[in-house]
C-alpha cells in the first residue's frame, strides 16, 4: 500500500530528516499496530510536508484494509495515528498508485539542491 500523507508542519524545519523519517514510521506502525510489517518513507514532499508511504502488510491483500484504518484514524482526533509525534499533525491522506508514482514527484533534498525543493 502506497499512501501520502499530509503533515501541518513546515519542511524547512525539519532539522535532522533521517529522524523524522524513523519517527513516521513509528507513528504509523503504532497506528496500525500487527497488522503491518514495515513502513518505508518512500519519499519527502514540500506543500506543508507531504510524505510518501509504503506500507508492507503482514497479510496478503489486507493492504487496502490498512488504507481504510488510517482514512479513518485521520478523522478521529482520538485515534493512534492522531496521538503519534508527527501523526498527530496530520491534514489529508490519500493513496498513490504505486512506489514509481511517490517517486516521480522527488528532486534532491535541499540542503543539496540549494536550500529549495523536495526530499526524498
């Protein structure tokens, strides 16, 4: 499962992008609880910060079960993904067709492209 999510979070601010990539994950494994096996941030977009998911299931084709769950969680102010460290500043989700698609959208990070751009 390949989803964006939307963080109300500046991501110029972000000082230390390996952390807060761990960090996601985290949020979103804690969120789903067994049900998955691994998180992959797949990518870091500006626009508040937009980050590319990939989420592996434990189950074979309960992918789109873990997209309904977080869809849901992200309407409940109450919900894990709501209480997570950066999920909790979550705005908007959505799925991405696939790895290539999240992919795509990326150009260097911008502490290598001049200060300005997307993260990947």
């Amino acid at each position: 499962v390949i989803v964006a999510v939307t963080l109300n979070m500046d991501l110029n601010k972000v000082a230390d992008v390996e952390s807060f990539k761990r960090d996601v994950a985290a949020d979103v494994i804690f969120a789903l609880g067994p049900d998955v096996r691994n998180v992959k941030v797949l990518a870091l977009r500006a626009g508040s910060i937009i980050v590319d998911l990939e989420i592996t299931p434990t189950r074979a084709g309960s992918g789109p079960d873990l997209h309904q769950q977080l869809m849901e969680q992200s309407r409940d102010p109450h919900s894990l993904l709501m209480k997570g460290k950066y999920t909790s500043k979550t705005t908007a989700l959505a799925p991405l067709g696939s790895k290539t698609e999240a992919e795509k959208e990326c150009v260097r990070a911008p502490e290598e492209s001049g200060g300005a751009g997307e993260l990947r």
